[in-house]
C-alpha cells in the first residue's frame, strides 16, 4: 500500500469510526478513559523503550536540549498522561446538551443540541503527551480523530497509541476512533488537508510555518492554533508595584509556552520609573530586553529592537519592551503586531481599562492581570486541546464543548409552509 | 490602478472600517438602517435604470427566463428591500451580548462575550437583494462587509450600494463599512478570498462550482451555503395523509430554492398504496419522477435516476425517488448523497423517529414536517444572512448571533500565576 492509499484508507476507517464513537454513551466512553489510563501505566516500560529510540534519533539529528527536554517520556510524565486521561473522564459529556429550543406559533418545536464535529485531525509538534490530551478529548466528545505528530516523537505516538488503542479494541467502539499516522512522509498531510468528505476539522498546533502550510493548503477547516506574541501594557495610571509583579509573573515563571508575554509596553510617563523597579527583577531572570529608541535611552543594557521583533514568539528570556504615549498607541501596538492570543493591561484608570477590553482584538483580553493564565484548566474548563486564535467556531482555550458542533432537531405534527 | 491594487485598498479600506463600525452603538447603527431604507425607496427610478442595463445585457448574452427573473427588480421587490432593512433595525444588536462569565477561585472575573468577527466577505450571485439584506445584517452585527455579487447583477448591486452608503455617509461610521466589488474581473476573488490579515471569514453563496472554488483557494475561513438536496423519508409507520401533504409541500411549493425536496425515499411495505395517492398529486404539479427499479416497477411515467440524479440539486419540477427497506438505508442513502441541509422522515414509530434524528448528519432534521421550513425567517431568528450545511461555527440558518464570535475578558486586581 502505497502512502496515499495509506491515508485514504486513514480517512476512511476515521468516518466510519465516528458513527460508532457518536453513539457511545457517556459512561462507555469514561470506562474506556479509565483503561486508557491503566493501560500507559501498565505500558511504562514499553513506553520508555519507544521514547528512547525517539531520544536516541533526536540526539544523533541534533536536537537542541529544549526540544530532547520537550520530546521526553519519564515516569512522572507517564503517571500525569494517565491522570489527564482520568480527568478527562471525570468531565460532563458535552454531546446532547440542549443549547436552546423553543416552539414556533405553528407548533414546530425545535430544539439545538449539540452533537461531535464527526472525524477531528490534529496536526501537531514534538510533545508526545498532545496524542493521549487529545486522543482523550476527542473520545469524551464523540469524536474520531486523526493524530499526525511531529516526526521526532513518532514511535513515542504510536506506542502510546498502541495503550490507548487496546481499551479501545476491549471496547463496543470501533477502534478506529483513535489513529496515529504511523508514517513521517508529508504527502500524507496534504491527503488529510483535502479530504474534505472524511474530515470535518483540522486543528494545527505548532510554528507559524506549520499553521500558514495547514491554513493554505487546506479545503477542510481548520482552527489555528497560532503562536502567541502576547503584550502587557504599564499605564500612566499603574500600580506599579502590581505592575513589576504581573509582568515578571507574564515573562519568567515559564517563559516557554504561549501566554508568556513577549513584548511590554510601558507609558511615557512612567516609563522612568517603573523601568528603576522593573528591570533589576528582569536582570534577576537573566531577561534580555530589546528596546524601542526611548527605552534605550532609559536602559542602557537593553539592545536595539527591531522591526521583526515585535513580531517575534521568543519562548525565551528575550523581552521587547516599547515606550508609549497613550493606551490608543498601546492597543494600536497589539492590533499591528500581537498574534490576538492574550494581551493585558495594568492601569487603575477605569476609561483606559474599558478602552483596553473593548479595542484590543484578542481573543483574551486581560485587565490587572498576567496573560499566564489563558489556559482551559485555569479557566476552568477542565481541560483543553489548545487555544484558538481564530474567530470562527472557537476563540481561545478549547476544550470539549468547543469540539463539538449542534444540530437543529425540529419536531411536527404534519406541519407544512404556506 | 489595477485590479490587484483595487482588491487590496478595499481589504485594507474594510479592516480600517471594520474598527468604526465594531464601535457603533445600536441606536446609530439602527437610525442607518432606517435611512438606507428611506434611500432605496427614494432612489427607485436610478435603481429600475441601473437594473435595466443589467436585464439587456442579460437578455443579449442568453440567460434563461428564471435567471432573468430573478435578476429583475420591480417596484414591489424594491419596497421589500426596504422593508427588510427595517426588520433588521429592530432586531435585538448581538454585540455585548454576555453569552457567559464566572469568577475564578483566585477572584479573576471572567466574561464571554459577543462581539463582531471584523470583516465579512459575501461572494453570491444573481439575486441583487442579497445585496441589501447582507448589508444590512452585516452592519447591525458590527461588522464591515466586502460584497461580491454575481457579473450580472453589477449595475444592480452598484446603484444599491449608492444608496446604502449614502445614509453611512451622513452618519459618524466609516462609510467602507459596506463596500461593493466594482468590477467583474475574478482575479479580485483571488486577492480576497487570500487576504487573511484583513478578511475574517468568506461566506459563498451559489452553486457547488462556486463554493468548491472558494473552499479549495480561500486561506480565510470559509463558511460554505452549500446546495440543498434535501430528502424526506416516509416511512413503513407513516400516516399517509400526512406524508401526502408534507411530500407535496416539500417538492411543490416553490421548487427553485434549497430547502425545497429533491429525492424522496420511501419504506417498500407501503410503497405501492403510498405511490397510489402521491403520484397523482405531483402530476398534477408537473413533476416529473426519476427513479429507482422498484419506484418504476411501481410508476410506469417514471424514468431511471442515475447516480448522478442522487446528487443533483434539480431546483426544479423534478424529483428523484428510491424505495428502500428500512429507517436504516434511508439514513444511509441521506449521508451518503445529501447537502447536510434539510432531511426529514414522516413516521408515528418513535424509536425510527429517534435513529433518524440521531443518525442523519444534516443541519437540520425534520420529523413529521416540511423541510420547506429551514429559513432564519421561519425559526424566528428574525432574518438570515444564508443557511450553513458547514459543521463549525454555524450550522443551519445563519443571523445576526452567527455573524458575531466572543472575547473572553479577564478583570484583576493583580493575579499571578503560581
């Protein structure tokens, strides 16, 4: 079988499976979680095995330190896979929830219940835990999904695949409901992109190279998961005290993962100040800062920023810092260069707050807060799959209800249009 | 300039728009739609001109009478577009509206709420109407609209557009907030439907060629208004009086439009006595039946449906018909050849009631009615800007609430993460 019979075959088997996993029931499908789960922690050994020779091949293509930290399996992340399984689990079945129904002056009653989107398509990087999170996700919401990980992890995936796959098979679900793409060739990602009668969504997490291939390509939809190039605001009318602790908190308590801010943005008035007490704490963290002409002048260790930096994701100790002399300047900073991810202002002023909330087109958008808590568990959503930055279907921390779509039921008694 | 540089001052002049607009409060944008209304009602005679250049040229290059026909604007057709416009004034703005919100144990408020997805694209064809209704849909929303119509109607949908931005240029919105394609040149669809920076979503109104296109060139999110080959099954349970009356609506009514019947499925066991009673009736109609070897075992008149009569959309006094021998194929026979828009089933058993409604993967699924009634007008959304066979963000008739998308905002009073 050659690889695009391979992946028509994928597409295929992935819609016959969703008719199977779209009728599930809740406790059917929390059982099979619950398998899951005990089946990677009875799978450890296995697991590791496969982990190493991912580790083993990333070493000798000459990984950097991050991305072998990143693509590593260890006891304790095994045990957390498990346990978001189990999570998971624990989580309301968002299929058959009544959105809203009413009844019309003829007697037409209708209803809008949500159902599974049909045949989900991840499309991801490095971190082999995003195969059993999402695998997981999209099980809960009666999805089939298709997982095409990065080629770096890809006997860690189908290892972990292998786990998931035997609860399945133990089952009345078609195990099918769960595949991993058990080839690097690329030409596979174009048969997904254009298999617009198996596939109902993709959903890409990754770099902007991988997200802009995905979005061009594709005929099916797709949901972009973009970078984040999230930005604080210091307003003239700050707490700076909160201020210093916000924005130390948005760049250095993990300055890796996507709501991390890359840029700051600090009023003219206060920019004088609020650097005395803010940039030793920076320094303290071992942040670089690249500065606008104005910040330079005030930090004399800050390098030249340039035009491509304030629209870079460092995930790194790199801070852009821009000097402004209004929020309106602020707002129109994020609006040019942010990728609409998370984006805050600190302020006490009640107008530049409501200015803030209602201008800034992110789909986070935060007041005295850090941008690091734009995550579904920190939301309160009990999980997510990602953090869309489009603004079609989703917007910012996916979870299940996202992965779902609704239907439009109506019910008559011989009813006809006149 | 040329047509390139036209294309992108239109994006770029409908993202600056798009930021006015977004800002507008009801009362304004509502005293817009009032005056538009007054403008096309005043503005009837250059109207029936510009329309006139769009007949004769029509007439000269050969389009059929139902082409004609529905390109043609009458004084009556006049007076309903201003009519529509006033509806849409009195429909409840979406924007602001609170969809949901919480506080987080660490006392962060959070708020979902709706606002306008920025710039919507509209690419149609033939019926100048859509013109206003777009328009004014898109504008109540708070979103600024780049309109696309059919070569046809060019002269229409331009001396519309002049009296719509004639009442925006009196008010404070950004007048680019309605914008018409001033040339039929297709190289400007390219430029649009590749505009992601600027164009939040593409929504194609037309026929499969024309959506295909879209969803295979379009980096910008697309909404596709995809046919309707709608079905109704009657089933073995079935009262017959009922399933006459609803297959005659559903098929006669008014056979051009999508919602409308174009393959009836029908139980074998009450096949011969179901046939007796509705043949005569689509007779009388003038519908001609193509159908499968039973149904022409059963109807001499009938001709043979090929494969390709399961797929078509007739908009038309034709009508495919198929004898299948269970609640089961039926539901096949629906996701395997239908649109996804309108399906029903005629039956008093409830558990068939139940699979069809659960099994067929349509935007909206009938029991006991007509498919006649899938329109925002008649589920009581107050308008509709078209109807969605897609699976995300909307499904089925699609209003002012599916023109909008939601930002989450976060207040604090100095929230780390820890």
């Amino acid at each position: 079988m050659d690889t695009q019979e391979y992946a028509q075959q994928v597409v295929r088997h992935a819609r016959k499976a969703s008719k199977s996993i779209a009728k599930a029931r809740a406790d059917a499908k929390n059982d099979v979680l619950e398998q899951m789960a005990q089946n990677l922690l009875n799978g450890r050994d296995e697991l590791r095995e496969a982990n190493e020779k991912d580790l083993a091949a990333g070493r000798e293509a000459g990984l950097s330190d991050a991305l072998l930290d990143r693509l590593e399996l260890t006891d304790d992340r095994i045990e957390k896979m498990a346990a978001g399984l189990r999570t998971v689990a624990k989580l309301k079945d968002p299929v058959g929830h009544l959105v809203d129904g009413w009844t019309l002056p003829n007697g037409l009653e209708l209803t809008k219940k949500r159902v599974p989107l049909g045949v989900v398509c991840m499309i991801y990087e490095a971190r082999p835990n995003v195969t059993a999170d999402a695998a997981a996700l999209c099980l809960k919401s009666g999805n089939a999904v298709i997982l095409r990980g990065g080629k770096e992890a890809l006997h860690s995936n189908m290892a972990i695949h292998s786990r998931l796959a035997e609860a399945l098979e133990e089952s009345a679900i078609d195990s099918n409901a769960i595949q991993v793409i058990r080839t690097t060739d690329r030409s596979v990602v174009d048969v997904l992109l254009k298999a617009d009668e198996y596939v109902d969504v993709v959903i890409p997490r990754g770099g902007p190279g991988l997200i802009r291939k995905v979005a061009e390509t594709a005929s099916v939809p797709v949901i972009k998961h973009y970078e984040g190039i999230c930005h604080t605001y210091v307003d003239k009318d700050a707490d700076l005290d909160m201020a210093v602790s916000i924005c130390e908190n948005a760049k250095c308590q993990r300055p890796g993962v996507c709501n991390a801010m890359e840029t700051m943005l600090v009023h003219r008035d206060i920019a004088e100040t609020f650097f005395e007490r803010m940039m030793p704490v920076f320094k303290e963290h071992g942040v670089e800062i690249r500065g606008c002409p104005a910040t330079r002048e005030l930090v004399p260790d800050a390098t030249e920023a340039t035009e491509e930096d304030w629209r870079t994701e460092y995930l790194a100790d790199i801070l852009s810092v821009r000097v402004v002399d209004s929020v309106g300047e602020a707002v129109d900073h994020i609006n040019e260069y942010g990728s609409s991810h998370s984006d805050g202002i600190v302020t006490e002023h009640l107008p530049n707050a409501q200015k803030f909330l209602d201008e800034v087109d992110s789909a986070t958008v935060y007041v005295n807060a850090s941008t690091r808590f734009t995550d579904g568990g920190e939301f309160g959503l009990g999980a997510e799959i990602g953090i869309s930055t489009d603004k079609l279907h989703a917007r910012g921390p996916m979870a299940l209800e996202e992965l779902t779509t609704y239907k439009w039921t109506i019910m008559g008694t011989g009813q006809i249009r006149t």
